[in-house]
C-alpha cells in the first residue's frame, strides 16, 4: 500500500506542468528555452523584441484573443512539451496567459517577470521587429 501512495503521489505530480516567475536572464537564450512574446503588433514596433523572440499575438490592439489561433501558431513554432517562456510588456498579460497554459494544458511556462520593462534594465538585446 505504501508504494502504491508513493506512486500515485508522483505520477499526480507529473501531471501537474510548472508555472514559474523568473527575471530576464540570458541564461534562456543559453539553455535554448524558447521566449515567446505575446504582445501586439505595435508594440513590437514601436519597442522591437528580444533577440531570437518569437512574436505571437496573444490579445490584438482592441484587447481581443483568439486562444485557438494563438494555440495553433504557438504549437506550430514552439515544441511545448518543453519549458518556454512567455514576455509582454509589464508581465501582466504574460501572468494570465501563463496561468491558464500551465493550468489547463500542463505546459511547463517560465513568465517573465516585469515584462520588456525590466527586460530592458537586465540589458536584453532588444532588436527592431520585422514583420515576416
């Protein structure tokens, strides 16, 4: 019986994927660990993205989401069966959406805490965005 707890008890914890809240760090870009930046068009504009970013929409200019849409691309440009990141301007749409990542699909989500904002003061190369 007590093997069969031990048992149950790790595999529970398997199931449940990591929401962890980190700082910008270039260790991400040194262990590979994609960064996904999930905010709008202009705001990639107006402020560039991190180096080697992956820019994905998550809410457009108006505060509207399509979480298929977004499900769909992130798959296709992300292996999220390993831990990602997530970045925004200030962290708080990054929280939201890393919660519910986590939450109800078990993925493994670092959200960086602060957003571009604090990115920038930990001298993230941040480079112009250029529409694909």
């Amino acid at each position: 019986m007590k093997y069969l707890i031990t048992f149950f008890l790790l595999f529970t914890a398997l199931l449940h994927a990591e929401y962890n809240l980190k700082p910008y760090s270039s260790t991400f870009q040194k262990q590979h660990i994609p960064i996904v930046d999930i905010r709008t068009v202009g705001e990639w504009k107006e402020g560039g993205i991190i180096k080697g970013a992956i820019p994905i929409q998550f809410f457009n200019e108006r505060g509207q989401y399509d979480i298929p849409a977004f499900l769909k691309e992130l798959n296709e440009k992300v292996d999220t069966t390993k831990p990602f990141a997530l970045i925004c301007h200030t962290g708080s749409r990054t929280k939201m959406v890393s919660q519910f990542l986590s939450d109800e699909l078990k993925y493994n989500v670092i959200d960086i805490q602060g957003g571009m904002e604090e990115a920038a003061k930990l001298h993230a190369p941040i480079v112009t965005y250029k529409a694909k």
